[in-house]
C-alpha cells in the first residue's frame, strides 16, 4: 500500500514537472555596484557585487569610488544607487561572459552630488561592442525631464565571440569639467529565442526583418491591464513590466480582467515561458461590453520615442475568455499604419490559454533631428468576417528601438517649460558662482583660517570647560542646524554618538517606521521644518483637519510644499503618520499626491508633501470665493481622482483601500491635475485567494460612509467606491454630502440625489452655473454612474475600473456635442483657494480600522464581452 502511494506521487510529481515549464537560468548574471566597497543586497534580496571589494577589471586609473550626498525619497533602495563610481577620462569594465550569447546589459543612474561634482556637469557616452548606446547622455537631464530620481537603460547585446563584454565610458571632450558615472550594471544572458523570430514590416507584410542579430533598447516594457510585475517574478530575466494605464491615449480607457485562480495556461512550443511573466498573460485589457461604443472608438496607447530610428513593436496575447474562432477579431494599426488586419488570437493560438506573441517592425522617420515623437498602438474591432464579438484583447508591450549602423543613442528628452525655467534659473546662479576668480576664493580661504585657528586658541584658554554631554549635545545642535539637504538614512555615512545621530539630531531608536520605508523617504530635521514654515507661523495655514493643521511652506531654496503637523497633544494622528509613509514612500502615480518627506523629531510627527496651488476640489464647489469650475473641468478632475483611486485598487503589489474618499481629500494642482491625497485611514487587503474582505472596525467621513460596511463592518474596495459615488453627485449637484439645515429627506446628498434620479428630476438638484452646458448624453451616463456607486449592496456595485471607463465615455460625449462652455477655461488658475492640502476639514471622523481585497474587473462569461446586435 506504501509503495502504491509513493508511485503515484512520484509519478504526479513528474507528471506536474512536465507540465509546468521551468523557468530561464542565465548563464551569466553579474549584478555590480559600482563604487562599493563589499557585496549587499537590494530592497528585492538580489546581491549587487561591489566593484572595489571584488577587484573587478577597470581599464583606467582615473576614476574615483564615491558615495552620493542625498537620497531621493524614491529610490526603490540604496543599492545600488548610493554609491557610484566617478571616471574623468575614457574607462572601461571588462566582464567575462559566455561566448555566442545575446545579453541584456543594464545601466543605472542616480544623478546626485558626489565629492561636490554638480550633476548638471555629467556628460558622457557608453558604447559596447562598437556600438554608440548612449551619446552626450545627461542622466541629469533626462530624470529632470520625466520627473524620476534615478534612469535605467536596458540594451540587448549581440554574442561576443570573444567571451568578453567591454563596456566604455567616455565624457564629453567638448567641456573638461565634464565627467562620466554609472552606479549599476547588470549583465545577464538572454536564451537565443527571445529574438529568434523574424518581425513583419509594418506596410510591406511579406519582407521580414531579423532582429537576433543587431543590438536592441528596451524603451517600454507594459502590462496591459495587470499590476507592476518586479524583477524577481520574471522568470529569471529580471525585467520590470509597468502598469499600462498611463499609456493610454484619450477617453477610450477599456476595461481590465484576469484570469480565475484554476486558470491554467498551455505555453506551446514557439512560446517558452520566459517570453513573458505568467502574470501577463493571466490579465488583458479589452474595449468594453457595448459593442455599439467599441466600433466608434480605437483603444490606443500612446509611447513617446527617438525620431529616425527603427522600432520593433512586440504584442503579448493571451485569449482568456473566447473559445473560437471568429469569436474576437480587430485590426492592429501602429502610427495609424495596419500592422495586423483580422487578428483573431484564437485563430494564432488554437485555444483558450494558449500565450502567443506577435513582433512587429516600423521606421519611425522624416522628422526633424533631435526631436521627440509619439509611437501610437491602437486596436480596432473588425466587422468584416462578422465575427461574433466586436471586441480587441491586449495582455503585454514591448518597444525596442534598433540599432542604426552601429548607433542607439537618441538626444536626452526635453524638460517642460516650467522646468526649464527652472533649471534657467540654476544655471545662473552656478554660472556666478564659478566667475568668481581663483586668487579670490584662496584668499578668502587663507582669511578663514587664520580667523578660525584665532578663535578656536582664545576658546581653549578663556572658555570654562562645560560637561562632556553637554559638549556632545552641541555638536548634534550644529550640525543639525546646518544640514539641509537630503539625508542618507542607514547608509553608513551617519555616526552616531549615544542614541543620536551625528548628522541629524534625529534619535535612531525612536522612530516608529520600517527602516524601508525609512530609507525611501526624506528625513528633514526639525530645524529645516520650522525654517520653511517660518517657525509654523499662523499666517501659513492653508488647512485643518483630524491630523492637525497644514501649513504653506518653502525648502530647497525655493520649492513650495505643504507641510501637515500632527497635533503635539493627541496620540491620535500615530497610525496615520505610520501609515501614510509606509503606502506613500511606495507608490507614484500622476493622480496620487507625492510625499516628500517628513520629521519625526521633538515629540514632532510632521509630513510634507508637494504643493497642491488650487487647493481642495470642495473650495471649488461651493461655500466658497473662487469662480465656480466649469462641468468640463469637474470632469476632468473626478477622472483624474478615479484614475487615482484605481491604481491603489489594481496598480500596486496589494490592493490598497483609501477608506475616506471625499472631495476635502481630492486635491488640485497648479494645471487642474487632480490628485488623491491623504492616505492615514488607507488599508492593505487580504493576502487570502478566497478572501473578499477584511473584517474591521469602521473609520471614515459620515455622508461618505458605505452602508454596508457600517452595517457589517467589512471592508472591501467597493467602499471606496461608494464614497466615490457621493463624490460624483457633489461634483454634480455643488452641495456638500451633509447639510443638516435642509429638510429631514434632503440633508444626506446620496439619499437625496438617489431619490431624484429615479423620480427623473435630478436636473433640479445640478448646480445652476453648470446646468445648462451639460450634454444630456453625458449627463444620462455620469449619473447612471453615481447611482451605481451608491448601490446598497457592494458586489453589485462597478469596480473603480468600469467607474473610470463610464467616465472617460462621459467626457467623449460632452467632447462630441460641442456644448457651451465645454472647456470652462482656466478658473482659478495660479493658486486659487491657496488650500493645499486640508486632510479633512469637514472633521466628520468616525472611530475604528479597516483593509481591502484585490479585484479585478474579472469577466468569466462571454456575455459580458461587447456582442454584435443581430
């Protein structure tokens, strides 16, 4: 019986080893940090070999290990961007690699002050194997311009028959101030049918164009309709996939599913399974359920690039609902070019489940040198074989920009007006500073220091001796004072004397964050916080609420900010502080507010974060004296609040649930961008498959408040979208979600604007400055929308990511009727109501906890996806 039961799990076991197919072990994988004096590991537990300890070879003398003075609060950690190593004159690292095999080769770049070198002064260009892959590169420049702390460039090596990879740093020649930095390099393997296919041409389908044999740039890498995928779950290549939704081009955003958890994918023979992450091929966006939209509109993703190169665009399918052929069927167009007619991912891949790819090539050319232009994707249903489902599915994109006789380098992109000015200004200010003359500087120098020997003699002999701790106290005093910048925290820079840390004052042992989140935000010291807010001066205020009051702020010599201080008599405000930093220093979205920042100092919890000029939405909605928002801009800001709230529900590793949604905590900036802020009530959900919420004490904003959740205190992602529904019904109607002034059937906005939307008298209740300039269309749809918010039962309420698509569709009609007044103009442009960031301020809190479940838009009935009307 024993060995009846052994052979049957030995023979699962194999037979589920055949199945599952393995995943890519490099030959070669060589992560270093450049400038590092010994290995360590990365926030992801990859250990980064470090260049001094392990001896690695570097073909010249002038070079330099150092360590950056400041750490960007998103980092995804220090290693390895706190050290670099600095190169003045053309240098190399040689790496023994396999021989006749493809590699990825990986640069990272942290353009920061090292050993007082400014960044703006780093010029260079990197080329391997004859190739120029970088060319006058400012890493400055291009994180400047696309708004990142740090640049990673991926490039695919051609085989060296050599067995040796040579990569070569040269500054630019033109200034000899100029210098060279890298502060990673990854070096790994790539098996020989990644680019083993021949791409189709663009316009001319039957010439083929072999691209195993050129070196290649990684210049998008997207998930389409699913989360960020991190290296580690990359089947062994190590490849970051992004979230697809910032991508998208226009008002057409579809709709996202997945895969159920019994879902199993066949990879076939011509598809190994490191093409791709599982996790890519198990989510897909599509257009939509209504197919009379779906023939109306292109479902587009929009990819900015290098002009006069030649790009290989690469489709990732995956068919997880369809199960014949002809079922879904659409045309693949890029730069409005047909690349595919008739796809029909069933048709390519015979079944349901069945990953497949799709490699594409086109020139991107006759522009003018040295600009950026824009590579579109779109999908469109095709209606000519009448397939049942006017339909497009995309599960993955990949961009590569090709090699052009030995050249890949591309011009460093260009900054918005409003940096550029910016860094107009800087460029000044060190433009004076180095007119002044040498002799000067050593005068003033030899001046110094003969004062400073002076004083330092008269303090030894006419200055009583004071207690030794009181000596130590005010070297912490001095240094903290004179600290402003970004602080390197657990970077081994900072001794520390006693219990307090020599650079900051700040006590190590006191802090209530994870040393990760720690280390991926700024600390500020108390001084630097009372010097932007002009010691917390009343006059600052720009808002109160729960945590404490709000206060205008400048830093950095001129950067507005708001910073938002705890109340030094409650302990109330504790969990907030922790948790906005823990789920801020983690997530960047264009519609989440970004924290700078904080203190934690002097029994101080204080937050800064960046400067919201148009304050709140509800300064702008009603009780107040700004110009009232034109619909058109109303909308656009419950779209951008939406897209917002729908990255923390499907965006990050987990999904996160705000739990107080409101129009006080939807902030505005300076272009009418709109931001969701204030994350201290937020939760992470379950870790359960099986698990559709999270049971926990209520907490919220009442008028704002799930009633199903208050009910059973369960807490899922749809009480966010309930409170978003109050939200859309605020926008609408310019009266707060409570006004206990009215009648008994009128003070609760939800209960009052439900009732009139179904007696067919909504139009009543719509704010009058707005009335008039809606589409009825648009309006017909915005309030189905907030209506199926508001439903009572939260499993039948839409996910953030069909509230979102309703939305855009909303906008697409307002767009097409020409309405009056549809731009609205710019309002309150500048700084408006000058709230920045009021994290309440309607006060209504009510006590308890609460966490969030993953969902995706997951549609398991063909039903659901857009059918032809017969």
């Amino acid at each position: 019986m024993e060995m009846k039961i052994y052979v049957f799990l030995l023979s699962s076991f194999l037979l589920i080893s055949l199945c599952s197919p393995a995943a890519y072990k490099p030959v070669d994988s060589i992560f270093l940090s450049c400038g590092a004096p010994k290995n360590d590991k990365d926030s992801q537990g990859r250990t980064w070999l470090g260049d001094v300890g392990n001896k690695v070879p570097i073909s010249t003398s002038n070079s330099d290990t150092v360590r950056a003075e400041v750490q960007d609060a998103s980092l995804p950690s220090q290693v390895p961007y706190m050290s670099a190593r600095i190169f003045t004159s053309n240098s190399s690292y040689d790496f023994k690699v396999s021989a006749d095999t493809k590699h990825y080769l990986r640069l990272h770049f942290y353009p920061s002050v090292y050993n007082d070198l400014i960044p703006q002064r780093a010029f260079f260009a990197v080329s391997v194997a004859g190739v120029t892959l970088l060319r006058n590169f400012s890493a400055y420049i291009t994180a400047q311009a696309l708004s990142q702390a740090y640049i990673v460039k991926e490039f695919s090596i051609p085989p060296s028959p050599t067995g040796k990879l040579t990569v070569v740093f040269s500054p630019a020649q033109e200034d000899k101030d100029s210098y060279a930095f890298v502060n990673g390099i990854e070096v790994i393997s790539i098996p020989d049918q990644i680019y083993s296919s021949p791409a189709s041409m663009v316009g001319f389908a039957s010439q083929a164009v072999d691209i195993g044999s050129t070196a290649l740039q990684t210049m998008y890498r997207i998930n389409a309709g699913g989360q960020y995928v991190p290296p580690e779950n990359d089947a062994g290549l190590s490849r970051d996939w992004y979230d697809d939704s910032l991508y998208i081009y226009g008002a057409g955003f579809g709709v996202t599913f997945s895969a159920p958890s019994n879902f199993t994918l066949e990879y076939p023979e011509v598809v190994p399974v490191y093409m791709a992450p599982p996790s890519v091929y198990r989510t897909a966006r599509s257009m939509g359920p209504d197919p009379k939209i779906n023939v109306n509109y292109n479902l587009t993703w929009m990819f900015q690039v290098d002009a006069n190169f030649t790009y290989v665009v690469r489709f990732h399918f995956c068919e997880l609902i369809m199960t014949k052929i002809n079922q879904r069927v659409f045309n693949i167009y890029i730069n409005n070019q047909t690349a595919q007619a008739e796809a029909d991912v069933i048709g390519w891949a015979s079944k349901r489940g069945v990953p497949i790819y799709k490699d594409y090539v086109i020139p991107v050319l006759d522009v003018a040198p040295g600009k950026d232009v824009d590579l579109s994707v779109a999908l469109q249903p095709s209606e000519t074989t009448k397939p049942e489902f006017l339909d497009a599915i995309l599960n993955g994109l990949e961009i590569f920009k090709m090699s052009d006789a030995g050249n890949l380098a591309g011009p460093n992109p260009e900054p918005s007006p409003m940096m550029a000015e910016a860094e107009k200004k800087n460029s000044r200010g060190f433009a004076k500073a180095n007119s002044i003359s040498v002799t000067r500087v050593l005068l003033v120098v030899l001046a110094g220091g003969i004062v400073g020997l002076g004083l330092a003699f008269l303090l030894c002999v006419f200055m009583p001796k004071r207690n030794r701790n009181d000596s130590n106290n005010k070297v912490v005093s001095t240094m903290d004072c004179g600290n402003s910048g970004w602080l390197p925290l657990y970077s081994g820079h900072s001794t520390t004397t006693g219990s307090k840390s020599t650079i900051s004052g700040k006590s190590t042992t006191s802090t209530h964050l994870s040393s990760l989140a720690a280390s991926l935000c700024r600390h500020f010291s108390i001084t630097e916080i009372k010097q932007a807010t002009k010691k917390f001066d009343e006059s600052l205020v720009i808002g109160v609420g729960g945590f404490g009051k709000v206060y205008k702020g400048i830093i950095d010599g001129g950067t507005k900010v708001a910073v938002k201080r705890s109340n030094p008599s409650s302990e109330q405000g504790m969990n907030e502080f922790q948790t906005e930093i823990e789920l801020l220093s983690k997530l960047r979205h264009k519609h989440l507010v970004s924290l700078i920042g904080y203190c934690e100092e002097a029994d101080e919890m204080i937050l800064v974060y960046d400067y919201m000029g148009n304050g709140t939405l509800r300064e702008h909605l009603y009780k107040t004296s700004n110009p009232p928002l034109s619909w058109k801009q109303r909308l656009e800001i419950c779209i951008g609040s939406a897209r917002g709230l729908h990255y923390l529900h499907t965006g990050a590793k987990y999904t996160i649930i705000h739990r107080d949604v409101k129009t006080t905590n939807i902030l505005v900036d300076e272009k009418w961008v709109a931001k969701v802020s204030d994350f201290g009530l937020s939760k992470t959900g379950p870790m359960g498959a099986n698990e559709g919420h999270v049971s926990t004490v209520v907490k919220g904003s009442f008028g704002y408040l799930d009633p199903e959740y208050f009910r059973r205190q369960q807490l899922t992602e749809k009480s966010d979208v309930y409170s978003f529904g109050v939200v859309l019904f605020e926008v609408l109607c310019g009266r707060p979600a409570l006004n206990p002034n009215l009648p008994k059937e009128q003070v609760s906005l939800a209960d009052w604007a439900l009732m009139c939307q179904r007696k067919g008298t909504l139009d009543e209740i719509i704010d009058p400055f707005i009335r008039d300039s809606i589409n009825p269309e648009c309006l017909q749809k915005f309030a189905d929308t907030a209506e199926k918010c508001l439903l009572d039962q939260g499993s039948l309420r839409p996910s953030m990511g069909d509230v979102l698509w309703n939305l855009e569709f909303a906008m697409q009609m307002q767009d097409n009727s020409g309405t009056a007044g549809g731009d609205g103009g710019d309002g309150t442009a500048g700084e408006g109501g000058g709230n920045g960031h009021g994290d309440g301020g309607d006060g209504e809190s009510v006590a308890g906890g609460g966490n969030p479940t993953l969902d995706f838009v997951n549609i398991s009935l063909v039903e659901g996806i857009g059918g032809r009307e017969n």
